[in-house]
C-alpha cells in the first residue's frame, strides 16, 4: 500500500484501529456473523478509543478530523470484518445531518453524546416503497401545536434498535416533492416508537438491520432538523455525498482482507507439487485484485481529502469512489473465494464472509446504478451543450 500523504495522526488512527481489528474483533468475527450480533463489547473499545469522535469538531466533543480520518478507521475494521464496520459507519451516517443542518442548539445537544460513544446513531430514508426514489417515501409528520406527529414506518434500517438517536426522513407537505420532505432528530424511547422486524441478512451479520415504527409519534418542534420543514431532501443527498466515501472504504477494506487470505493460501496450497502461488494463472489473478484495489483505495482517499477541504459540487466523486471500490470489493472477494477452490466454499475457511459482506457495498447508500445516474446528470449538466 502507498503511503498516501497520511499525517502521523491519520497514521496513528490507522495503526490503532488495526491493532483493535485484530486482537478484539478477528477472533470473534466468525461467531458473531453466525450469530448475527454485535456485542457491546466491541462499540465500548470503539468508544474508549476515541473513534465515534472522529470526524466530530471540538467544540462538540469531537476529535476534529474529518473524512479521511473516517475512511482510515473505516477501512481498517472492514479489513477483518465488513459488517462490524457497517455498525461503526453507520452511526456517522445518523451523525452527518445533525453535524451539516443542525442547529446550534441541535449539535450542542446531540453531537457530544454521539462523539462519546455513549449514544449510537443511524439514519432513516428508506421504506418499503421508497429506496433509490428517495422522494417518494410516505411517512408523513404534521405540526399540531409545538410537535410534530410521526406515522408510517421504515425498513431496512442500519442499527435499528441499537441506535439511541435517529435522523428521520418524513413528509411534511405531500404536494410539494422533493421540497415537502423533512428530517427529525429521534431519540429512542420517544413515545410511538416502536422496533420491527430484525432482518436476516447475507452479509454485514455483525450490524444490526430492523424496522422502525411509527404511531402518533410525537417529536418536539425543536427536533425538526435545522429548525425548517422542506430541507429534508437536500439534508438526504448532501449526507450522502459525505457518506459515500465511508462505503467506498468499507469495500476497500473488505477487498485488502479478501486479498490478503487468498495470496496466505496460495502460499500455502500444494496442488501438482508445487505452491499454487508458483502458478501464472494466480499470480496474475493476485496482481489484478491488488491493482483493483489500490486504484480503488486511492480514489477513496482523495474524494475524501476533497470533501476534507470543502470542495463543492462533491456528490459525483462521492458517487464514482462507491461505485469503484464496491464493484472492486465484489471482484476481488469473489476471486478470493475462487483461488481457495472448494475450501473457499466452506465456512470453516473465512473468505466466503468476505464475498458476502461486499455484496452489500454495491446495494447500500444508493446502488451502483443510482451511483451511475448522480455521475451521468452531472456530465449532462456540465457538457450537454
Ligand atoms: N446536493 C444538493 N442538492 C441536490 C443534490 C446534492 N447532492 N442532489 C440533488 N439535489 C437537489 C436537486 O438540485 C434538486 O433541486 P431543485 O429542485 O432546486 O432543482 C432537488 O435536489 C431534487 O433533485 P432531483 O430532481 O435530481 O431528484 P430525484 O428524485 O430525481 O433524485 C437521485 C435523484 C436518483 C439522485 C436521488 O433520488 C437519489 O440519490 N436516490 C438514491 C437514494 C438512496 O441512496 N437510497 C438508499 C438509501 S440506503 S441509506
């Protein structure tokens, strides 16, 4: 890997969370995909290590890094287990509205608790009728009096029921589209709000997926996010636009991990009476998987250096660095899984987790093709002369 400019607290950040990867999760990984739970445990040496604070400016508890500091943590997690990562992500992703809309009184509220890691976050758009159609979703929030009153409900939500706040995505005027949508600061335990269905999932097992519901939820007029109706789909695309880079590094450290299993056991399998690793046909195998990687983790990082530096118009790097590193994580897991041959088959071997958990990165925070439409619209915009 290259060094990628990283200062020594970026590097200091990334020696830590591997140290964390490997001596507190890659000895249970295994377990908790088969069981399909995330033990406090873990959220706790997160939280004690200081890394909900990343990407968090001071004045709200943060460390006040940015996005590269996300992607680095984010990637060296995913390394050993895509779906720990998935959790740990998923908080900034509930995170990022309230730290970009919020009000003053808003971030001084919430930021601090999430910063600590004593609260987790997620956020909440999608619906069984709405997913890549972001403006479409029917959960619908009227102003009685000084509150907000919240029905409909929410699915696939990452660390439903685990997450303590939630940024809700709600209709506030069904005749102005895009426009008539807002976002809500939820806390759990708020009367009405109630948990669903925990899903059973392919991949990312260690995370938490469940349904939210909600009836005659009532949210205080000061949780309206930003203080104004009508942003919540702005709020929607421009958290993306800072969260897909955490995806993109999600993938590419799936991808490192998958890469790192299949070159140890083509070192290690003897077939004809030689290491397989001797053969051409893997060696340029290994070579592209590690190309594909690299040139996906460099993407990576220099979106997120861009968004560090407050670049604008940054949704289509965003999009390209998921689309790239999610179809590279897919590849390479996959060609991991085929260089074990029969043995990557099996879950005693763990590099069928691998393919598993990358599956998600090509589905998540907008599939590839809503990826593919958000880079198309801008080159249209830009050259459709
Ligand atoms: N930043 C700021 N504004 C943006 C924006 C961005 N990144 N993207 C769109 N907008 C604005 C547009 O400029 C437009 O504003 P005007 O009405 O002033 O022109 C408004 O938002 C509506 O945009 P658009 O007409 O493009 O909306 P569409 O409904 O056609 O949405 C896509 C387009 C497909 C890009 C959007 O629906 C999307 O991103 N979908 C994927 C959602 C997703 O990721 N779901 C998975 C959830 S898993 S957590």
């Amino acid at each position: 890997m290259f060094d990628y400019g990283f200062t020594e607290e970026e590097k200091m950040i990334k020696d830590l969370c591997r140290q964390i990867a490997e001596e507190k999760i890659r000895p249970h990984s295994q377990e908790w995909d088969e069981k399909e739970e995330l033990p406090e445990n873990i959220l706790k040496t997160f939280a004690e290590s200081d890394l909900f604070s990343i990407c968090i400016p001071e004045q709200y508890g943060g460390m006040g890094g940015g996005l590269v500091d996300l992607c680095i943590a984010t990637e060296e997690i995913s390394r050993i287990d895509g779906g720990v990562a998935a959790s740990y992500a998923a908080s900034f992703l509930g995170m990022f509205p309230i730290l970009l809309f919020g009000t003053e009184e808003q971030k001084k509220k919430y930021l601090p608790e999430i910063a600590s890691g004593k609260k987790l976050a997620a956020f909440a758009l999608t619906e069984p009728e709405a997913g890549s159609d972001a403006a479409a979703v029917t959960t619908r929030a009227e102003k009685k009096g000084d509150k907000y009153i919240l029905n409909g409900l929410k699915h696939f939500i990452t660390n439903g029921g685990d997450a303590e706040i939630y940024t809700i995505i709600a209709l506030t005027n069904k005749n102005k589209g895009p426009r008539g949508i807002s976002a809500f600061i939820v806390e759990k335990g708020t009367k009405g709000f109630s948990f669903g269905k925990k899903e059973e999932k392919l991949g990312i097992r260690a995370s938490s997926t469940r349904e939210l519901i909600f009836e005659d939820m009532q949210v205080p007029k000061e949780n309206l996010l930003g203080g104004k109706e009508g942003s919540g789909f702005i709020v929607t695309m421009r958290t993306f636009d800072q969260s897909r880079p955490g995806v993109a590094a999600q993938a590419v450290g799936i991808a490192q991990g998958a890469l790192e299993l299949a070159v140890s056991y083509a070192h290690n399998r003897m077939q004809f009476g030689q290491k397989i690793s001797s053969f051409q046909g893997i060696q340029w195998m290994l070579a592209d998987m590690a190309a594909k990687t690299e040139a996906a983790r460099a993407l990576v990082y220099s979106v997120a250096r861009a968004v560090d530096r407050g670049e604008k118009n940054i949704g289509p790097a965003s999009a390209a660095a998921k689309l790239i590193a999610s179809d590279t994580a897919m590849q390479v897991a996959t060609d991991a899984v085929q260089i074990f041959g029969g043995y990557g088959y099996m879950k005693d071997y763990p590099v069928e987790k691998f393919m598993r958990d990358a599956k998600i990165t090509q589905i998540y925070e907008g599939t590839n093709q809503i990826q593919k439409i958000v880079i198309a619209l801008d080159l249209i915009k830009r050259y459709g002369k």
